[in-house]
C-alpha cells in the first residue's frame, strides 16, 4: 500500500443527464452515487502468455491492483462496477494472480463490486467466490445506464461498455503520430478505455456526433467533434 500513485484531476462531462467524470487512469467515476467503472482489467494477462512460452516481464497484475487501490482510497465508491474481461484466461488464474486478488480484497472490503462477464470471463471462469464480487449478464441495469462489456444501445438505458480498448491516432506535422487511450461517448452508447496495462488498444475514427477523449500526461481532453 505504500508509494501508490496519487490520481491526477478528472475531467468532468454530461452523458444521460448525469455528470460522470473521466478519469486519467482509464476510468469512470459517476459522483452523484459514488460509482468507480473499470473496463477491462485483463488480470494476469502476463501470465498467460508465460504458460504459453512467451517470453514477456511479470509484475502487471500488481501494478494494476495497486492503480485500482489508489483509486478506491481516494474516491471511497460505494460499488465498483467491472465491465468484463476481469481475468484475462483460464491460465491466469496463477497462485500468485489470485493471491494478489485476495490480498488486494482484504485491503479493500468496503465497496459492493460486481462483474459483467465479458467474452474473457467466459473462458477464464468467474472471480473466486471468496472475493465477495457479484457476477452478472449483460446488460445490468444501475440508474440511469445499462452496464454491458460489449459496445451496444439499449432500448430504454444509456450504456457504459468497454471491450474495443479505445484509441485514438493522432497526426502532426512531419509525419508525427501518437497513439493514445481514449473515452468514446456519443448519444446512448459510452465506451471506456482498458483499466489494465498490457492490453493494447482499437483505434477509432473520428465522425459525427462522437466525442472523443484522449488520455495521456496525466491529463483527459476533448477533441473537436468530427
């Protein structure tokens, strides 16, 4: 618990009459109710590649639960909301990724969490019991929005989604570019960036009436509707 990262100022926007705020850690805080939305965890994504024979660091699953306990100690949610792909596969489920898990949960009792299996979870199999997570189909209705892992309109709810890893493919001059996370919000449809690290990204284009919100220098902006 000790040197965890201080989160930087969010951005505060409008979406289905309520004021959500845009997080530089990839996530979405909905004051009004104290709701934390993380979208795409991944957790021991690593690992899995490992059991496969690659050749990549460890280390990301602790790195992401120690991003997500600074945010639950600085915004005290009352529930956390994961919008699927919580573990990444069934190979994750490692003794040293679980017993992360569990330490993580002790540290962390307080806010209500739940699950909305995305299309990882159904190969990787549901958070151990012991965690205390509640594990739902999409879409699970909350207020005034639809809580689903895969991008979609709802007929009477606004969405809040993850699964595509937004991105956004920026070009300056001299043939610059820069490829960065990004929210994605247009008329009933949300989609956030993937909380965990390793996880890479689906770039999206620009057009009418879809706003974008790049996330990079610890900072969240708009950039102009297309």
């Amino acid at each position: 618990m000790d040197h965890l990262p201080t989160p930087a100022a969010p951005l505060a926007v409008s979406y289905a009459g309520e004021t959500v705020w845009l997080l530089p850690e990839r996530a979405l805080w909905w004051p009004a109710q104290r709701v934390l939305w993380i979208a795409d965890l991944h957790l021991g994504k690593a690992a899995t590649y490992r059991a496969l024979g690659q050749p990549v660091p460890g280390g990301t699953t602790r790195e992401n639960l120690a991003r997500l306990s600074a945010l639950v100690l600085h915004y005290r949610p009352a529930q956390l909301v994961f919008l699927g792909d919580f573990l990444h596969a069934a190979q994750a489920r490692t003794d040293s990724v679980l017993a992360a898990l569990a330490q993580w949960r002790g540290q962390h009792p307080e806010p209500d969490c739940t699950l909305v299996r995305g299309n990882h979870d159904s190969r990787a199999g549901d958070p151990p019991a012991s965690l205390g997570i509640r594990v739902v189909d999409e879409p699970w209705l909350i207020g005034p929005f639809a809580a689903c892992h895969h991008p979609q309109q709802h007929a009477s709810h606004s969405v809040i989604a993850g699964h595509l890893h937004p991105a956004l493919l920026l070009r300056g001059r001299g043939h610059d570019r820069l490829r960065l996370p990004c929210f994605s919000l247009e008329t009933g449809l949300a989609i956030l960036p993937a909380f965990g690290e390793f996880t890479g990204g689906w770039t999206l284009a620009p057009q009418l009436g879809r706003r974008l919100y790049p996330v990079g220098g610890q900072a969240v902006w708009q950039l102009p509707e297309a």
